[in-house]
C-alpha cells in the first residue's frame, strides 16, 4: 500500500515537471524504462523525461528550482523537488563510439523519434507524451512477445555501448525475457569487448542479474552470450567437468547452478554460491577407490573469489563478508555443537553465520544425499546461545587486560595468554562471566602457578 501510494504521489510530481516544461512551449515526454514499466504493470521510481528544450532553456524553465548541471554536454540537467530529483535531457541524436562506451558526437532535435533511434532495445525505446505512446520500434509488439531485441542493427548497437551486452541478459532475467537470435549473435562475436568497460558500470549490471527471481538463468545466459568466460572465468571453467563423487549427480558447473538457484536474494550468498567451489578443478584427485577428493578447495576458492572481486571493484567489505562464505562453507561437514556454533558466531557474527547456513543449506541440498538437519541443528543452537547468559566477543567479557595488570601481568605474551586463557573457558561454558568469579579464578588457578 505504502509503494502504491508514493507511486501515485511520483506521477502527480512527474506530470507537474512535465506540465512546466509544455506550459513554457516545449514537447516533453516520459521516456526509456517508465514507459516500459508502466505498460508492465511495473514499480518503477526512476523516471527519464526528454524535452525538445535545450539545456538552458531547460534551467530557465526551472529557475525556482535547484537545477545541477550534470552533463551539458550530453543535455542533462538535474531538477530538484525537495527531496525528489528529476533528470531532464534534451533530445538528441549520437554518432562515434570510440572507447565502445560514450558517443563522440552528440546533435540535439526536436524530434522524439530521432532520439528513440539511438536507444538500446525496443521495449527501451518508447516515449509517453499527454497520453499517447510513440513507438516506432514495436517496443509494445516485443513487450507482448516477451523479447529483448535491438533497435535497428543489433551488431551496431553493440559494438557502440558494450555494456548493452550486459544490459541485455539483466532485462531476460529481470523480465523473463528471451534475447532475439540477432542480438545474441551479436552479443557473443564482441563478448571479449566487455574488458574494456569500467569495472564499476558491469559490477552494476552483475549484481542485478543476480538478484533477479532466476539467477541460474541469468548466469545461463552469460554463458550463452560468450560472456561468463569474461567476467567469471573461473565459474566458466568448471564447465563440464565431472567431480567423479557419489555425493554428486551432476557436473561442478550444473551443481553449482543448482546452490545459486537455491539461495535467497542476497548478493553475498549468491556470490558465494558462484564460487564456492572453483578450487575444486585445481584440488581434485582420484582416491583408491576411485572418488573425487578436493582437499582444501575451499580455501582456493576464496582466493579465486577474493581475486576476481578485486578486478570487478567490489568493496573491501562485501569481499571480507563474500569470502568468509566460501571459506567456511565446508563446516557443516561437522555435526554442528554448541560451542562450535558460538565460535562462529565469535569469529564471523551473526549476519555472515545466518548467511553461512543459507549457503550451506542450498549446498547440501544440491547433492545425491540431501540432508540440511545439521543447518537445522545450527540453528536452533544459535537460538540458544542468544538466549543464554554467555559473551559472544570479546567486548562482553567482565575483565580485561587492564584488570590484569593491576593484579600483577606483565603487558605482553604473559597477560595475552591469561586473557585467551579466560576467554576460552567462559566461551566454553566452564568459567561464569562475572568478575568476581574470575578473579577468583586468576588468584587459584594463574598466580599461583607463578
């Protein structure tokens, strides 16, 4: 209800924008994704208007407004309604794509359809003004017929915004879309094209495919497009190869498919699901009895994820959080306890451990022998140990090395070791955590050793 009403709120504020800018004598539309969506039956908050207005007739329209300048060159200005921003361009048209990114030449019109024309996809390039939809691509036809298809020469779309590549499958998957044939040829002959664009405007795309409802089906579609083996070379690699395991009926690739459609929609766990076992092809080998054994392809895994994430410009946080997934996805190999539940949750806290088991569930889930009791068992053990009267950091513990000192430690391995000492024993359930307790402990047990 909530999103309802800001939606009905965001058209009266977009109609207004719209209003001035025709009450001042220039042709302005709705243009791009809003179209699209709203012809979807779509959520959309972020609304493109285009306008026959240059970029400063379009500031003196909105002269009672905060405009920012955030690209003349290419006819955009910001307009601010209080809290709401509005991003208006003047129609254009463009040619020369040098860096197969941004257009050398830029030529504003007056005219919508020459605008429309050096758009990405038909469903994209579809304008909206006082009611009536321009559409001179089948952008509806293709909505209807559920398709991703180029607006004119598909190779010439391409090869000019590489990104549309990727752009591309994030449409098929968010929609549930087919790409058309033409487009997907295309798509595949500049695949290794998509090197050279900006690391941060892929990992954007990326991360929107998948937290899509079908992320298998977008990583399929990467893969279909010639352009997995670009962006994850290291899940491309574990393409048909066969784990030789009894614990597995299918491929490392198609397994891994399977943990990723299994996981909610949080990118670090789905992240992890890609990656947690590529170490396994650089670990693998044939036991006596001829079964697939991976010794520590957990930790290779990690490498392997820590590395690409880094060449993708993901952040040192989301990398940490992503890696400790894939590095302990193995643990569950162990019947869960008490004390090894608290010792994660010490190490890792609580969102990566709840991640953890997510993860660890849509692993154990996609083998022969399907069993997540033990994800089960960890969990309900977690309930209890936030239940209980136990420190779970550091920071909890009633004593610390200053305490320590004034009853006599030397700074250092000497006072160091005591406080692990202590730690351990109230994290195991063997000493209470109060410091009256404690201390009676150190005086017992530590200084009298001295």
């Amino acid at each position: 209800m909530y999103k309802k009403k800001q939606q009905v709120m965001m058209k009266k504020k977009t109609d207004k924008i719209l209003d001035q800018l025709e009450n001042a004598g220039y042709k302005a539309y709705k243009v791009g994704g809003c179209v699209r969506d709203e012809l979807l039956n779509r959520e959309n908050f972020d609304i493109d208007i285009t306008t026959s207005a240059l970029p400063e007739e379009i500031k003196e329209v909105f002269k009672d407004y905060k405009t920012i300048d955030i690209g003349a060159k290419f006819g955009t200005i910001k307009v601010l309604d209080g809290p709401d921003e509005y991003e208006i361009t003047t129609m254009r048209r463009e040619s020369g794509y040098a860096d197969k990114r941004h257009p050398e030449k830029i030529a504003f019109t007056k005219d919508i359809k020459e605008d429309l024309k050096r758009r990405d996809f038909t469903i994209n390039a579809m304008a909206k003004r006082n009611g009536e939809i321009i559409d001179i691509f089948d952008g509806k036809k293709d909505l209807e017929s559920k398709i991703i298809r180029a607006v004119g020469n598909p190779n010439e779309r391409i090869r000019e915004d590489v990104l549309r590549s990727l752009r591309a499958v994030r449409f098929a998957s968010t929609l549930k879309f087919e790409i058309a044939d033409d487009l997907k040829k295309s798509i595949k002959e500049n695949a290794k094209s998509i090197d050279e664009i900006s690391k941060e405007r892929i990992q954007v795309e990326l991360n929107k495919i998948l937290l899509a409802d079908d992320p298998k089906r977008g990583t399929i579609l990467l893969d279909e497009v010639g352009l997995l083996e670009f962006i994850f070379p290291e899940v491309f690699a574990t393409r048909g190869f066969d784990q030789h395991s009894s614990f597995h009926t299918e491929n490392l690739y198609d397994h891994t498919l399977s943990v990723l459609e299994k996981t909610p929609a949080i990118l670090e766990v789905r992240m992890a699901a890609l990656y947690h076992d590529v170490g396994k092809i650089d670990t693998f080998f044939l036991d006596e009895n001829g079964e697939g054994r991976f010794f520590g392809h957990q930790n290779l895994s990690e490498e392997l994820l820590i590395n690409r994430l880094k060449i993708l410009k993901y952040s040192k946080k989301f990398i940490e959080n992503t890696s400790i997934l894939v590095k302990r996805h193995m643990d569950n190999t162990n019947t869960y306890t008490k004390k090894s539940v608290r010792k994660l949750l010490r190490n890792i806290g609580e969102e990566n451990l709840l991640n953890l088991f997510k993860l660890q569930r849509a692993d154990v889930m996609s083998t022969k022998h399907a069993d997540d009791s033990n994800i089960d068992l960890g969990l309900d053990l977690l309930k209890e140990i936030k239940n209980d009267d136990i420190p779970t950091s550091k920071s909890q513990i009633k004593i610390n090395g200053n305490d320590l000192k004034k009853m006599g430690f030397k700074e250092g391995k000497e006072l160091g070791k005591a406080l692990n000492n202590i730690e351990n024993l109230i994290y195991d359930e063997k000493l209470k955590n109060n410091k009256e307790d404690i201390i009676n402990y150190i005086k017992s047990s530590l200084l009298s050793v001295d």
